[in-house]
C-alpha cells in the first residue's frame, strides 16, 4: 500500500498507513484456516538441489520454481493450487487449481507453462519441494521428455524454495483469504485474474525495483 500510495504521490510511512487502515478504514489481518493434512508416498526419483538459494536469473525462462497450495470453499472444502513462477521476473507462468493434490495436477501445470512460453530454445531448470508430485514416475518422466532439468529442496526446508512461498502468502493475504467462496468456479477464477491480471499486470514487486513482473519482462 506504501508503495501505491506513493506512485499517485502520496508519501507517508509504512506505520501511518497501518495506523489508518486500522483505526478508520477498520481493516484487520485474517487468521488462516489450518493447514490440510496430506500423504506421502515412496519417491521415484530424487534430484538434488540446483539453486542453492540462487534466486535470481540472466533472461526469462532459465529458472522456474514450483509448488501446491491449499485453498478453501465457504463450506471448508479444500482445493489445492499449483503454480510456476519464472525467477527472472517473479511472474505466474501458470496456475492451476484442483480438487486433488496429484502428480496429474503438476503436470497439466508444467504443460501449460510450456505452453505459455513457445519461444524458450534451451532446457529450463524447475525447482521444487520433495514432494511426491514432483518425484513421481509420471512427472519425473514428463520432465525428461520435454527437456526441463528438476531441481529439489532439502527435505523439510522451505527456505530453499522461498519464492514460492512468499507467492502464496501474497495471494492469500491479498486475494482468497479475502472472500468466502460458494463455488469452486469462484474460486478458481479469482485466482487465475489474480496471477495473470494482478499479480503479474498491476501489483509492482520489490524484487523487481517496485516494477510489476509484466514491466521487467518486457524490458529484458
């Protein structure tokens, strides 16, 4: 908001504006429902950590990270998100929402990722969490065959894929946590205009010197 307020030309600090926003506009935070529950399964493959921490790239479409999100309906259904963030830019590739957290829904996400980028001539790097998804046979497979090389956390370490987390703490402080979903359409079409409208379109980033992620990417 500081910085917002800011690009219209109004300059106040970070606490005024916190101040304000309690006092008279009577906006407070929103305690997160808990987290769902998952399984786990034997991993087909394990791959190591390629990053290192090493957030940051040359050019669009060198790195990308990945990860699944829980999301919840009015009536306290769940649904489950899974994004791909370019770390060139921090822009949304792709997102795709779903009533199951399977290896199917990752790679439908990768797909579209692909998809979305035509232009890219050389093997992208995915990172990810250990997570069965992304070390099942079905996944680890597509990625062989469309020549995208996977990297992976340490196990129980979300620091190594930070970028994804701060993504979704945005989208839910920002977006979801912000309504009650009736519907699943609902639901997933505000995520959606959220990633490709919002986030990557309207909201400036302070990785990217407070320029959207559609504003850094145009300049590369």
């Amino acid at each position: 908001m500081t910085v917002y307020l800011a690009r219209q030309g109004y300059r106040y600090s970070p606490t005024t504006i916190h101040k304000y926003m309690n006092t008279e506009m009577k906006l407070f935070s929103i305690v997160r429902p808990k987290k769902p529950v998952c399984g786990h399964a034997k991993p087909h493959k394990v791959f190591d950590n390629r990053l290192h921490q090493d957030f940051t790239a040359e050019k669009p479409n060198q790195k990308w990270c990945t990860d699944f999100t829980y999301l919840f309906l009015k009536n306290h259904e769940v649904r489950y998100n899974c994004t791909i963030l370019d770390l060139y830019d921090r822009s949304v590739i792709a997102s795709i929402t779903d009533r199951n957290i399977t290896s199917d829904l990752a790679v439908r996400t990768l797909k579209k990722a692909l998809e979305s980028q035509p232009s890219i001539k050389e093997g992208v790097i995915l990172h990810s969490d250990r997570g069965t998804q992304y070390t099942s046979k079905a996944f680890t497979e597509f990625c062989e065959s469309v020549n995208v090389t996977q990297s992976m956390s340490k196990a129980g370490y979300p620091y190594d894929n930070a970028p994804m987390e701060r993504y979704f703490n945005t989208l839910k402080n920002e977006c979801t946590n912000l309504y009650e979903f009736t519907t699943e359409e609902a639901l997933y079409q505000t995520v959606e205009e959220f990633a490709y409208v919002a986030y990557n379109h309207v909201r400036p980033h302070s990785f990217n010197g407070y320029r959207t992620p559609f504003e850094t990417r145009n300049a590369a």
